[in-house]
C-alpha cells in the first residue's frame, strides 16, 4: 500500500511552503507497518531523509 501525504512547512515568520513524501506501508499480522519513506516527486524538496 502506498500514500502520498502534503506537508505544510512553517517557519517562526510563517508559511515555507508545502512537500509530499511517499509512504511505502506493508501489513504484518493485524498492523500497518511503513517500511520506506522517499520524497513523492523530483519537485519535492527533498527534507525527507530516505529509509
């Protein structure tokens, strides 16, 4: 399973900006697990460390 979640960024002095990042879920037993987390798109900013 896989979603694409929007972040608004903020700042002391207001809005930064938004960016996507990618959740990459799988299902162990009863639970929901996210086993990767990427930048959704080559326009994302890209504060999203890679796992």
């Amino acid at each position: 399973m896989e979603y694409v979640v929007e972040f608004e960024l903020y700042t002391s002095t207001g809005m930064a900006g938004t960016d996507e990042v990618r959740l990459i879920m799988e299902k162990t037993n009863d639970q929901w697990l996210i086993t990767k987390i990427e930048p959704a798109s080559k326009k994302s900013l890209g504060i999203w460390k890679p796992f």
